[in-house]
C-alpha cells in the first residue's frame, strides 16, 4: 500500500506539473496540440481528472495509514506480552504469593447505627 501511495502522489506531482508548464507555454504549445485558446470544458476536465489523482492519493495514503497504525498495536501488544512472561520469569515468588482472588470480607461491623458525634472542647 505504501508503494501505491507513493506511485500516486509522484502521478499527481507529474500531471500538475505537466499543465502548468503547459499553461505558462501555452503561446507555444497551444498550436502543436490544435489548442485556439483555453476553454472552460478543458479547464473542468483537467481539474476533475487532477481531484480523481488527488483523492486517489489521499486514499491510499490513509489506508497505508491504517496498515501500519494496526501494526504498531499489534507489535505493542506482542510486546507488552514478552514483558509479562520475563517479569514472571524473574520474579517467581511475587507470583507465586500473590492471593489468587481471595473474597474480601468486611472487618468492621455495619456503621450505619452509630451514635450522632460529639463535639468537645478544652475549657
């Protein structure tokens, strides 16, 4: 996708390229193509062909984007993974102490019936 994406925007440079060279010499090179003058139907047809490129261009680029994005997650997480297995590697006893989803028991009684507070001062 990379690839396409950069064949892309080096056709998009060359066709931009190419009409403007052609329409600063167009005194010129108007006569070799049997060009009179410039009309309004060439110019939308050159533009819409130049915003095809371009959107072409911009397609690719976002889907080599998105390619290489879900890469890097993939390898982070490939990666955060290894760290796991070398941290247990290393550090046996921690996992090995470690309380394996013991229910919590509450130590204090219900606290809901106790007595209102009592505000003391130093007299």
């Amino acid at each position: 996708m990379k690839k396409l994406h950069q064949i892309l925007q080096i056709a998009l440079l060359v066709y931009f390229g190419a009409f403007l060279i052609f329409f600063v010499a167009f005194e010129t090179l108007g006569g070799l193509f049997g060009m009179e003058e410039i009309t309004s139907d060439s110019m939308v047809t050159i533009i819409l062909i130049g915003m095809i490129l371009f959107l072409a261009a911009w397609g690719s680029s976002y889907a080599a984007y998105s390619s290489l994005s879900s890469q890097i997650k993939k390898m982070e997480s490939e990666t955060n993974a290894l760290k796991a297995k070398i941290y247990d590697f290393e550090h046996p006893a921690v996992r090995a102490n470690a309380p394996a989803n013991k229910p919590v028991k509450p130590t204090e009684p219900d606290q809901s019936n106790l007595p209102p507070r009592q505000n003391f001062t130093d007299k």
